[in-house]
C-alpha cells in the first residue's frame, strides 16, 4: 500500500510563526497524522483488496462499500490521514490574503463579501463542540459552496462534498500555542491559507 504515504510537509516546522508555532506542527505532523496514516495500514493490512487502485479520497467517498466490521475504522482513521492531507497543503507562510479571480467572485457571490466569508468560516469552526473541523466546500450535485462542520474525523467525502478549506480545531491543533483561546487560533488562521493552492482545487472541482 505504498501509495499511502505522508505527503511531505512543503515548509519547515517553524514556516508557520507566529501563528502556528514550530513544535506544535512539528507534534501534530509527525505524531498526530503519521498514527493516523499507521493505523490505516493496520487496518487495511488484512483488507488489501479494498484499497486496491482507490485514493483515500474514492476510499471515503465510497464509504458504504467498506465492510461494516471496519468502516468506523476507516472513517476515524482514513479520515484522520486525508483530513490532514488537505490542512497542511492549504497552509503556507506566504499565505494570508484575500483570493483573488474566479474563487473570489464565487465567495462573494454566496457569501456577500470576503469578510462576511471569513466570518461565517471561524464562527463554525470556533463552534465545534468537542473535536472536529470548519469547513469550506462544494456540494457535489449542486456544485455550490458551503460552510459546514464535521465531528472527529468525519470526511466531507463521505457526504458528497468536496473540500476547499478546512480548520482543524482538535486541541491538538492550537494547544501548546494558544490553550483555550480557541477563536484567536481560528482568528490568525487566516493569515496562513495558501489561497492559490484552494483556488486551483476550486478549479479542479468546478472543470470535474
Ligand atoms: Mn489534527
């Protein structure tokens, strides 16, 4: 299954600063989302067929064809190793901003503004009960955008959305940096999304 892997993190451990810091990515990157890549391995270890050929990605979409004994499994676990797939290559130190284009016509075509978007992403993301992610995506069938929240490690893939951005707000995420200021660490999120990597997702998705 060597086509698992953990993508390489595209900045060092302190490219983040101030608004992540160094051991914080350093912990949630090679402790927090190698278990999860580990564990899928463990699972899928006696179950080779069904990742044969299948991204993570169709792997969470098709959630319904794993079999019941170890879906749960792949939800938690499958999706804890995609989710941060995503989260770290839509973050970069040369981030921040506005997008620019056709993704930002889109987000001020649905949400009134950028900073009615930008808004409408932290409340969500700030109020997460308990662990989970904030949200931005497209409806598969309606190919609008959306702001939803999801719990523990549930994909949007597995709920016909694709993800555009996402804001992981397990503790694990902001901890050691920001304690229980949960919002000032969703505030300063902000200035590190790589806004062309999500607008060549948008592009990718929309073209699909
Ligand atoms: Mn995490």
């Amino acid at each position: 299954m060597s086509y698992y892997e953990l993508p390489k993190l595209p900045y060092s451990y302190d490219a983040l600063e101030p608004y992540i810091d160094a051991k914080t990515v350093e912990i949630h990157y090679t402790k927090h989302h190698q278990t999860y890549l580990n564990n899928l391995y463990n699972i899928l270890k006696d179950h080779k067929n069904i990742a044969q050929g299948k991204s993570i990605e169709m792997l969470l979409t098709d959630i319904n064809e794993i079999p019941e004994a170890i879906r749960q499994q792949i939800i938690s676990q499958g999706g804890g190793y995609a989710n941060h797939n995503l989260y770290w290559s839509i973050l970069s130190p040369n981030g921040g901003g506005q997008p620019t284009g056709k993704l930002l016509q889109a987000l001020n075509d649905r949400f009134g503004s950028f900073n009615n978007f930008k808004e409408e992403l932290g409340k969500a993301s700030i109020g997460v009960f308990g662990s989970g992610y904030g949200w931005l995506v497209i409806d598969n069938d309606s190919k609008e955008m959306e702001i939803i929240q999801t719990k523990n490690q549930d994909s949007p893939y597995s709920i016909n959305k694709s993800p555009l951005v996402v804001i992981d707000v397990w503790e694990h995420a902001y901890y050691l940096q920001y304690q229980n200021r949960r919002p000032d660490y969703v505030d300063r999120f902000f200035n590190i999304i790589n806004w062309d990597e999500v607008s060549r997702r948008y592009d990718e998705i929309m073209n699909k």
